[in-house]
C-alpha cells in the first residue's frame, strides 16, 4: 500500500488544476503583458485566480499579489516592510520558530543593523503573550510570526498578537505592521487575512503547482518591491507572471474554499486515529503535537530511535514522511523548533511528522500503524546491540 503523510513538504495536486494548467501551457501561453488577445486571455486568467485567492482568504481582489512561493513572499512581506519604515523604527518581533523563510530574513536584517527580538514558546510551541508585549517598544516596526508551525503544528494566537500590537501603537504612537506566515494553515483552518498586515499563503500546499504564492498587502499600505523591472503585480513584484501556475493556484483555493469543512474533518479524523494508534501500541513515546494543534500535523518522537533511519525504513514499506521542515531537511543539526520546545537531544532525534490531507483513510492510518510496530521494535533492538 502507497501512503503519502508529508503533506506539509506539499501535496497532490488537485486533477482540475492539472488541467487548468495544461491549457494555459499549451494553447492560452500568451504573456499578461501584452496587449493582442493571447495576453488579454492569460490576464483574464490571471484575474479570475486573484478573484478565488482573496474570496479564500477574505480579501479584496487588489490585495492579492503573486509571486514565486511562500519564501518570496515572506521575504517580500519582511524586507518591503522594514524597507518603507525604517526612518520610523528599526526592531522587529518574531519566535524562535519561525520557517526558515522568516528566520533568515530576520538574521540578515540584523546584518544590516536591524534589532530583532525572538519571542520564546512554552512547551507546545506556543509564543508567550507577555513576552511578546513587553518587547513592543516606540521602536518597533514589524511582527512576523507563522499562523501553524510546519513541524509541530501548533497554532499561534494571531488574533491576540493583532490585538497587542494595536494596543502598543495607541501606547506609542506610531504604526506597527503585523505579518502572518500562514503557509501551513491555508486551506486547512479559517484564515482571514483582515487579521494581518500582511498575510503569506503558498500554493502547493492545498494541492495547487509548486513555483506559485500570494502575498496579502491590506489596502492602502505601502511597502517597498522586492523584485524590480518590468513593474509588474502593479508596481511590487516585477517579473513576467507563471500564468499556468496561477491559474491552477486559482483553482486549487476555489475547491478547498467550497470544500474546507469536509477537507478539515478528514485531516482530523486522520490525525486522531493515528495517535491513539501510536499511544496504545508504542511505548516510550513523546507526543510532540496536540489535540488543540493543526488537523494536519502529527508529531511524534519515538525514543532509542533515529528518526532519519525509522523515516527510510517506513519509506522500504511505500510510507512517506518527514523529520521535519523539508525546506531544512537536508541541513545538518537539530530542529530548533523542538528544541525550543525544551526537548532534550533524544526526544530530538527520534522525531517523526506525519502530516495529513484530505485523501487520507482510516485503511491507510491501519497500514501505517502497523509497519511503525514493526520498524519501531526492529530498530530498538538493534539499538540495543551497539
């Protein structure tokens, strides 16, 4: 049996986007910039995916610009941000962990002489509120945290982020820009972008094409371009638009906007089966994920395991799954989400995410289930011999 639970790292594409995209790769290629009908008709397309992108997230059509994926439009968020702003400020708030598309825009800022304070998390990973409040000061520009962590899956209180940072630009006087990260939570929770600033959502992560992201920019506020050229998204993302993958991104937020209530009931399902599976049949086990965390993540730590080699042994059995952030997977080092989580180097090591979507079974979680016991057991054993 094939069992696919690295939806995290990305997912399935839907077939229709499949389709959309093949049309518009192979008869409707013309570019949105020009001005015959080939261009009319791919900025046709163009508009009609920025139409079902802003009704997914509760925006407005010229909120939503395109880009290359969730890094650039984190990256466009933070840098265009403190770019504008930074006569008025130069701190930036944000966790201690945050996707490597934020932390590392924050570490290169600090280069460049920007201050940036990482809020610690509690043992869930979870931000500390009060933290996060008594860093706020008059210097202060820009809040950027993740909606869903992509490895543990806890769920960040944005909603009392946002209420915070109004509370300290009535303090201070001045305007402080909230960015949400919320790659991982799109299409798998309720996510309004009037919540935030800014607002980071990824394509391929709600069974959409690889290579295609938004970036929410509420009206009215200004940020500096990122990319710079032909001028286009309006001025802030200059580059000749992927008009295949953005019509296919349009139709994958359509059908997981009409379709979110079942899509959530799965995930959950999936999630819930599996654990109790794990928690009934494994000992010595850390549940590194909770029941109030995303539907679509399971993180487990099997203890006197490594969880690269228990990740290749589940791969020989067709089961597919992950370490961690696959956008760091393949660098040397602890996950420095877990660890500031308090876990120690062995819970560490012997962490597994299992990350679900809507084409999840309960046959498959048996499967899964199974092969762990196995692999889990052989893998102790072996352990004990060296």
């Amino acid at each position: 049996m094939f069992v696919y639970l690295d939806n995290s790292a990305t997912t399935k594409p839907y077939r229709e986007v499949v389709e959309e995209m093949v049309k518009y790769m192979e008869s409707l290629y013309g570019n949105p910039s020009s001005l015959h009908r080939m261009g009319i008709d791919a900025e046709k397309a163009m508009k009609e995916a920025r139409k079902s992108v802003a009704a997914s997230l509760g925006a407005k059509e010229e909120e939503i610009y395109f880009t290359s994926g969730g890094t650039e439009a984190d990256n466009m968020a933070i840098f265009g941000a403190v770019q504008a702003r930074k006569r008025r400020g130069d701190k930036i708030i944000t966790s201690r962990i945050e996707h490597p598309a934020v932390a590392e825009s924050c570490r290169k800022l600090e280069e460049s002489g920007f201050r940036v304070e990482y809020i610690p998390v509690d043992s869930e990973g979870v931000i500390d509120l009060e933290a996060l409040e008594s860093a706020l000061d008059e210097r202060t520009i820009l809040i950027t945290v993740m909606h869903v962590n992509n490895e543990i899956g806890s769920i960040q209180p944005v909603e009392r982020i946002a209420e915070l940072k109004t509370k300290a630009e009535k303090k201070f006087g001045s305007e402080i820009l909230f960015h949400i990260d919320a790659v991982q939570s799109y299409g798998k929770m309720s996510v309004l972008a009037g919540t935030a600033d800014l607002l980071t959502v990824s394509g391929h992560k709600i069974h959409g094409p690889k290579g295609v992201g938004a970036l929410y920019v509420r009206k009215g506020l200004t940020i500096h371009p990122y990319l710079i050229g032909g001028g286009q998204e309006r001025g802030l993302r200059s580059g000749t638009e992927n008009v295949p993958a953005i019509a296919g991104f349009g139709v994958a937020a359509e059908l997981c906007r009409r379709n979110m209530d079942r899509r959530i009931e799965i995930m959950k399902k999936a999630k819930a089966y599996l654990s109790e599976g794990i928690r009934s049949e494994i000992p010595d086990i850390r549940f590194n994920s909770t029941e109030q965390g995303s539907p679509s993540i399971l993180n487990v730590s099997f203890l006197g395991v490594r969880g690269e080699v228990l990740l290749h042994a589940l791969e020989q059995s067709e089961i597919y799954v992950s370490t961690g952030s696959a956008c760091s997977s393949r660098k040397r080092g602890q996950s420095s989400v877990l660890k500031a989580m308090g876990l120690s180097d062995k819970e560490i090591e012997g962490a597994i995410r299992f990350s679900f979507s809507e084409f999840n079974t309960e046959d498959e979680m048996d499967y899964v289930l199974e092969k762990l016991k196995t692999e889990v057991k052989k893998l102790r054993k072996l352990g004990s011999f060296r």
